[in-house]
C-alpha cells in the first residue's frame, strides 16, 4: 500500500504468523492497535528456536 518513506505491505496476523513458524520461530507476543477511521496495526515478537 501507499507509504511515505518505503513500500508497504499487509499481511493477515495467522499467515505472517504461520510463516514465522514455519522459519522456525515462537510466537512470543502480539500486539493489536484499532481506531476508528484507520487501518489497523499490529505486531508479532518472535523468537528463534533453538536447533
């Protein structure tokens, strides 16, 4: 999508989330901004496991 500094990209919170763990990281947090008028915004913290 249109951004002012770099290209932007949306990814639903379940693909993103099923692709960091097919890389091979835990889901630690996630974190999820709604206000009325805007987009949505969220955020997933992962961790590498160990091999």
């Amino acid at each position: 999508f249109d951004h002012a500094v770099v290209r932007a990209y949306r990814w639903p919170a379940n693909e993103l989330s099923a692709a960091l763990d097919a890389a091979g990281f835990d889901i630690i947090e996630t974190h999820r901004r709604t206000e009325r008028g805007r987009r949505d915004v969220g955020a997933l913290l992962g961790e590498r496991r160990a091999r």
